[in-house]
C-alpha cells in the first residue's frame, strides 16, 4: 500500500503537495481553534462587558424582513408599488402589514427596556440594488419617527444584513446580538409576519 501511494505522488506531485498543503492548514486551524477557546473561554475575559456597545440590553426582539424598500420617497412607504414585492407578495394592503409589522417590533421593545431590537433581512432581491431588507425596515421606522417611540427604542434598534430566509433570520440575529452585547439573549421575540397568498 506504501509502494502504491509513493508511486502515486511521484507521478502526481501536484497532488502531494494539496494534501500536504491541506493537512497543514486544517492543522493550524484546530491549533489556532483550541488554543484560542483555552485563553478566552466561553467569554471574554481579559476585559468587561463594557467593551461591548449594548452590554446592559438582555432580551432580543426579531424583525425577519420580508421585503426591500425601493422608493426614493418616503411619503410612499404604504404603496405597494414603493416596495420589491415578489409575484406573490402583490396583494392589496402589503405594504401597510410590512409597516404594521414593523410598528409591532417597536412597541414590543419599548415595553422591554432590557431588549434590543434587531431588523433582519439581507440584500435578498438583486433587481433592488444594494439595500437590505433590514436597512429598509430600519429607514421605515425612522421615518415614521419610531411610531411615537424614537427616544426610547431608536437607539436600541440595529440592523443584521446577512439572512437570506427565516432560519438565518433567528441564527443571524443572535449572533449579531452576541456581538453587540458580549452574551446570547435571554430572551427571544420573534416578530415574523406570514405573507397571505391570495
């Protein structure tokens, strides 16, 4: 077998060298991995949690995006033509549960002074630019000046710009979370609305 595999690799040097190329640097991945969990453990420790921008905020509330804001007016944000809709997302009144939904965010954050409210939602729709379903969320609510809310939630409501569908919506938004906050949310409010189909 040892005869076989030198015989192999003298006829194919290439594929020597990728291997060994490869077993190298999955080497020095679990190396730099264990070593890096063994010196910071589960958390940071070299430092406090005031590293972290909303280290006081414990709850996270969700708002998956379902669409992209495309208008260059605001004025427009309950027209469904202001709106990247999807074939069938074309329905009358849309846009207004796209505002609802959004409103609900609000209003559950500002009852939770301990949550950080997360829109998200990714660059899903090529034809709409580069805009994020989460940044036009983000926008509508500036817009609509927090929906009487802006002092206390503006501040507490970012962006997470990845997710491409509702699974990533959940698992990107709790490790955006984690990053801004330094720990995993105690509680999770997931604002998600279902798009009728008419």
């Amino acid at each position: 077998m040892i005869k076989k595999l030198h015989h192999f690799f003298k006829i194919h040097p290439l594929i020597a060298l990728l291997l060994l190329s490869f077993s190298f640097v999955v080497t020095l991945f679990v190396f730099l991995s264990y070593n890096k969990t063994q010196l910071t453990g589960y958390s940071k420790t070299d430092s406090g949690f005031d590293d972290y921008p909303f280290f006081k905020l414990k709850n996270l509330v969700m708002v998956a995006g379902h669409s992209i804001y495309t208008s260059s007016d605001c004025g427009k944000i309950e027209k469904e033509d202001s709106w990247y809709l999807e074939s069938y997302q074309k329905n009358p009144g849309q846009a207004k549960t796209f505002v609802k939904h959004i409103e609900e965010g609000v209003e559950i954050v500002d009852r939770d002074e301990d949550a950080l409210l997360l829109f998200s939602g990714g660059e899903t729709r090529k034809d709409a630019g580069p805009r994020s379903e989460a940044q036009s969320y983000w926008a509508v609510a500036d817009y609509k000046g927090w929906f009487g809310k802006e002092e206390s939630v503006k501040w507490r409501a970012l962006t997470e710009e990845h997710a491409r569908d509702s699974f990533e919506n959940l698992l990107f938004s709790v490790c955006r979370f984690r990053e801004l906050t330094g720990t995993y949310p105690q509680n999770i409010t997931l604002h998600h609305v279902f798009i009728l189909i008419c």
